[in-house]
C-alpha cells in the first residue's frame, strides 16, 4: 500500500471538520513546497485508453454492431405525457 492510500485510509476514518482541517494543512504543504495542482485532462487520453485496451474483448464480442441493432427508444411524448398520468 502506497503512503498516499495509508493516507487517505487514515482520512476516512476523520470527522467532517477535522478532514477539511487536514485536507488544509496537506494544501498549505503543496503551496511551501511548490506542488503543482494536477494538469488538466488531455483530450487525447481516451483515445490512449482505447488503444491500450483495444483487442481487450472476447472474440464473440460482435463488430458489427449497427443502429438496427439497438432497441427503439420511447418518443418523448409518451415519456412527458406519462409524468402527467394520475396514479
């Protein structure tokens, strides 16, 4: 287990109050010693996610799947007009 899970082990055991104490001490840390926030997601991440995990499914996995396959989904007047519906 890494320091950061012990850490953050420790911190759910916390009331609220004393969390939001220790989170603002681990922050006023970061701000000494010059830590910076973590980047921004880089759009191309689940592009590097599918690729890493493409080949992943079982070869029954079908390929082919078009709109024809996937089922009809109810008009959104029906939806509205059942919320109206007295039960």
């Amino acid at each position: 287990m890494s320091l950061a899970e012990v850490i953050y082990a420790h911190s759910l055991r916390l009331p609220e109050p004393v969390a939001r104490e220790a989170l603002a001490y681990i922050e006023g840390l970061e701000d000494r010693y010059g830590v910076a926030l973590p980047a921004v997601a880089d759009p191309q991440d689940t592009d590097r996610f599918l690729a890493a995990v493409f080949g992943g499914l079982s070869d029954d996995f079908p390929d082919d799947i078009a709109d024809d396959d996937l089922g009809l989904d109810a008009p959104r007047q029906a939806l509205d007009e059942c919320r109206t519906c007295s039960t």
